[in-house]
C-alpha cells in the first residue's frame, strides 16, 4: 500500500472519469485481496466478486446503472455480490437484513480505499436496477448485486463534496 490508511480515508474521491489505460490483473487481484480481508459478521463473507472486463457486459451494466455511462467507461468494473442466506444461516433475520450487507458495504469500502491507496479511482455505483445486473451477469440464484464498481486511472481530481458539520452528527453522552 502506498498511502496512509488515515490519508486514503480523507483523500478518496469518487471518480467518475477514467483514463483508457487498462487495470493490470495484479492491482485488480490486490483489490480483490482488500475486499476479502473487510471484517464480517461471524467471518462468515457471504460475499463474491465479478470482475468485468467485457466491454459489451460493462456496457449492459451501464444500462442496468441507470444509463451510468461512465460505467461503462472504466477499464474494469468490480460488481460486489451477496448471499444474504449465507448469513441468515447463522444469523437469521438479522443476518439476513442488515448483516450480509453491512458486511459488502465493509467490502466495498475497502476496494474504494485501497484502489486510492494504488493510484486508481473508483466510484460506488448504487442507483441500478437489481434485475437487469442478475441477468447481465447470470448470477446464481440467491445471490443479489449491492454495488457496482468502476475502475480506472483518474482522469479527473475532484474536490471534496461538503461533509456535515460534527456538531450535527456526534452526540456525546458523559
Ligand atoms: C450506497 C451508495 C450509492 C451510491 N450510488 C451512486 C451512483 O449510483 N452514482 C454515482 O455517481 N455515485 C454514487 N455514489 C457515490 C456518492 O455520490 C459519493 O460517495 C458522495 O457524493 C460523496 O462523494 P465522495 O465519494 O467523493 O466523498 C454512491 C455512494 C454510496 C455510498
């Protein structure tokens, strides 16, 4: 890793604009390898990972995105999976509801962070339509996309977008 994890949290910024160079296999496996090491609930990782380098998959998941382009765009897009039965076996309800996604919310935070750390930009593609993805990537049953990542060099350097201030979010009680 080249950055500070304190570093990579303040100065990562989603990236929408890529450069057309391709994401060599090893950073794309380090991604991966960040992902795996997210910490989950019971270490169960119910999680799996598609790495998409297709150009007219990506180009359907662009679509999926709701018409997302720059989606399409990236060299590679990383669609994070989840098997909320993985979790619901062990957790029920719970496990089902929120543990299986917090836990690839952990994995996805950790792509976005350790591709900063290499050099890349990436952005977490939430806004897509669940169905279409299961179909473009013909996913198993039981197995529902929570994100879609495209991935790149950065062709843009953004500021960063205003956070709320402290005094609005932390409630202290001594
Ligand atoms: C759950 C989630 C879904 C998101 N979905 C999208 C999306 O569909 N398209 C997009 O361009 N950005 C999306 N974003 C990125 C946010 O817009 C971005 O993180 C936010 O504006 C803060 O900017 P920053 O990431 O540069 O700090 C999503 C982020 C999260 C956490």
């Amino acid at each position: 890793m080249t950055k500070d994890v304190i570093a990579a949290i303040l100065e990562r910024r989603s990236v929408r604009r890529f450069q057309p160079e391709p994401v060599p296999h090893a950073a794309v496996g380090r991604l991966i390898d960040a992902a795996r090491w997210a910490p989950s609930a019971g270490n169960i990782q119910p999680w799996q990972f598609y790495v998409v380098y297709n150009e007219r998959k990506k180009k359907e998941l662009a679509s999926a995105a709701l018409n997302q382009r720059f989606v399409s765009e990236a060299p590679v897009v990383i669609v994070v999976c989840v098997q909320p039965e993985m979790s619901a076996s062990r957790y029920r309800e719970r496990g089902r509801n929120l543990y299986a996604i917090q836990d690839s919310a952990a994995a996805v935070q950790n792509i976005l962070l350790a591709a900063h750390g290499y050099g890349l930009g990436a952005c977490w593609v939430g806004a897509f339509d669940e169905a279409l993805v299961m179909e473009a990537l013909d996913l198993p049953r039981g197995l529902v996309p929570v994100a879609i990542l495209p991935v790149g060099y950065p062709a843009e350097e953004n500021r960063p977008p205003a956070r709320r201030p402290v005094e609005e979010i932390v409630h202290v009680i001594e």
